[in-house]
C-alpha cells in the first residue's frame, strides 16, 4: 500500500495490507498522478510485486498510465477481476460496450491492473504490518492552471449509494435540475446521470457520470429520469437491484432494462411523485 495519508495507514493494516509506504514530502493534492506513480515506483523498486493493483477511476487511469510508462509494463484497464491462473495473471474485462465479458492473460510481470470501483467487497483481514517512510523527488512535467476540488457528491458517495436519482436528456433546461434533486431529497438518494448531461452539457460533475466511461454503480434502487437507456449507460447501472424508469417513449431501451417502467412526461409524473412520497414520510 502506498499512500500519503497518514489516516489511511491503519485502515490499511485492518483489510490486509503487510507493509505501507507513506510518501515524503506530502504532494499539495492528493490526486497528483506525478507524484503518486513516481511514489508506486520507488516502492516498486523496493519490493518488487508481480502485480501492481489502483482503482480504474480517472485519476486511477492517468496514474497507471504514467507507473506503466516508467515500468514498461503491461496496462490492462477497467477489469471486473484478477487472479493467478497456472502462474499467469489472468483478467477479466467488459468488451463490446459492456455487452460482453473478455478473459485476457497478462504474458510478462510486472503487470498493471486498474479494478472498476465497487466490483470487490471489502474484507477484513487485520495484518500486523510495517510502516515505512517513502522520500520521492518529483520534478514536475506541468505547471497548475487551476486546481478543482472534489464536490459532495463524489464519485465513492455515488457507488456505494443505495438509492440513486438518475436523470438523463429528457430533462429541458439546466433550472430543471432542482426538480431531480427535490426528488433524490425524499428519497434519501444520491444524484447521477447519463452521458450527455454530465459530458456533453456540464449539467453535472463527472463524478456523477453514470455509465461505461463514467462509473459503475450497483444501488438497491435507481430511478431513471428522461435516460433513454443507451447502452453506454446501461453498462454503468446493469447490476441495480431494483430499477425504475420514467420515459416518454415506451420502445426506448430503458423500458427492457426496467422492473418498472412508467410511460408519461417527468414534468408531470416527477412533481407528482414528490407530492406522494412526502405525504408518506
């Protein structure tokens, strides 16, 4: 384990980790990939692992691509799992937009694995580990324009919400989204939504991107608003429990990947919706 954090280190020790390395000086921003690939490759260096495993979340992706670059190692990106087959590193990726599933083996060491967020339970296993002091010198290839801070609703609140609010283009004006959030409120429910409204739009943050190259959720009930169920979408919701959809058009995909699909306007059925779960609270 490798981190700058000095909370982390315990947490760390309790779900298994034998040894953590904490990075020194501590960077200005904990997602500084230059810094944390340059931290992974001196800790690389020192104990020389097989397989080196982050989080396919996008500073996950920019951070695996650089520590690949410096190792010469093999990428293998956004896989739902990895295990030691016959000696080899064998991994499982989701292919033709999250149609199929792919068994690939890694043919050299050491190799690089980013895991989609939220595909493992956490599981405790307390180590009595070994901290150790890790000096890095970076010498920065960028200069900071602008730094952005990570908003409330962050990716990790997003995945391991139970209840998600999701709204995609059916939805008119950027106003529109208070009627969205009134209805995450009651339903106690975190806020995401398709491609367009977070990457086309801006209308949300890409934390809240819900999809194949957005995040991967898996709620115990989504609500789907005005999301006509691409499958770049469905991709990033298709392990929900309980999905239900409001759509105008009753052929959209999203009425075949629904338990419950409600044919209508969401600016009628939306507010009306709110009226009735408040009167049960």
């Amino acid at each position: 384990m490798v981190t700058q954090d000095d909370k982390l280190v315990d947490l760390s020790f309790e779900y298994g980790a034998s040894r953590v390395y904490l990075t020194e000086p501590k960077s200005t921003s904990p997602y500084d990939a230059t810094t944390t690939s340059a931290a992974i490759f001196e800790a690389y260096n020192k104990e020389k692992p097989e397989l080196i495993i982050l989080s396919a979340t996008k500073f996950g992706k920019e951070t695996s691509a650089r520590l690949a670059a410096k190792l010469d190692a093999p990428l293998a990106t956004e896989c739902r799992s990895v295990s030691f087959t016959d000696g080899r590193i064998e991994v499982e990726r989701m292919v033709f937009s999250g149609n199929g599933l792919s068994t690939e083996i890694i043919g050299r060491t050491p190799a690089i694995v980013t895991l989609q967020s939220g595909i493992v339970e956490p599981r405790k296993n307390p180590h009595n580990g070994e901290t150790e002091k890790l000096s890095i010198e970076v010498k920065p290839m960028t200069q900071t324009l602008e730094v952005r801070r990570k908003s409330e609703t962050s990716a990790a609140r997003l995945e391991e919400a139970e209840r998600i609010v999701a709204v995609g283009r059916g939805l008119q004006r950027k106003e529109d989204l208070e009627l969205i959030r009134q209805l995450a409120e009651v339903l106690h429910a975190a806020i995401g939504g398709s491609r367009p409204l977070a990457a086309d739009l801006g209308w949300l943050s890409d934390d809240q991107w819900i999809g194949l190259s957005g995040h991967k959720v898996k709620p115990k009930l989504y609500v789907a608003i005005g999301i006509s169920g691409q499958i770049q979408h469905i991709a990033g919701m298709r392990d929900a429990k309980v999905v239900v959809a409001i759509n105008k058009d009753p052929n959209a995909p999203m009425a075949a990947n629904s338990d419950y699909y409600v044919v209508g306007d969401l600016y009628t059925i939306v507010p009306e919706l709110i009226k009735q779960l408040k009167q049960r609270v």
